[in-house]
C-alpha cells in the first residue's frame, strides 16, 4: 500500500506545487494517512478496481475506478474514474492514456454506458 500512497503522494505534489501550492500545504501527514486508508478501502472494496502499472518492476501509474458515488446516477450505466496518477518524470510517454484505455474497457466489459470523473 505504501507504494501506491507514495506514487499518489509524488504525482499530486508535481502538480499541486505546479499550481502553486507551498511544500507546507503539500506535507502534511495527516493528509498522508487519509491518502493510505483511502487507497486501502479502495483496494480490499468489493466494488472498486484498483490498477497499477508497472516498467521494469517499477510501479509508474495507478487507476481506482467503480460505481459513481452520487445518488442521482445510475450505476447500471455509469462509471467513475476516482483517479489516475502517473509518477512524474514519466509523463508524457503513455502511461497514462494506457490506464484510460483500461477505464475504458472496464466500461465496455461491465456494459456501462458512461463513464465519469
């Protein structure tokens, strides 16, 4: 699990400090933890689907996808991207449009109409 927050961790940094957030607001170690037990719920759910992708043994992109959570849609035609994070120093070779293709696929294997964000 560690592996999974810490790719989360890397990812949101790289882009959040590119938004300008302060490495205060960034390294908060409550918010470390929530990221750990979000991704444990996500991982041991029984109706989510956790993706990891891996070069050379290395983990580089992780996808967690499943029902929508808001009670006005359908879950028998929807499907919810929760995220994707790709490590960065690797973005831009494919990594992440293979974790969408997956998304995608997951919504054509369980007939699913559409897919959100």
């Amino acid at each position: 699990m560690d592996g999974i927050t810490d790719l989360h961790t890397l990812a949101r940094t790289a882009y959040y400090q590119a938004g300008g957030l302060s490495d205060v607001q960034l390294a908060s170690l409550d918010a470390l933890s929530s990221r750990r037990q979000g991704w444990m719920r996500a991982v041991q759910s029984d109706d989510r689907t956790v993706l990891c992708a891996e070069r050379e043994g290395e983990l580089v992109g992780i996808l967690a996808m499943g029902p929508p959570c808001e009670a006005d849609l359908d879950a028998a035609s929807v499907g919810r991207l929760y995220q994707i994070h790709v490590r960065p120093g690797l973005w831009g070779q494919g990594i992440g449009s293979h974790l969408h293709a997956a998304f995608v696929q997951f919504l054509r294997n369980t007939s699913l109409a559409t897919g959100v964000l």
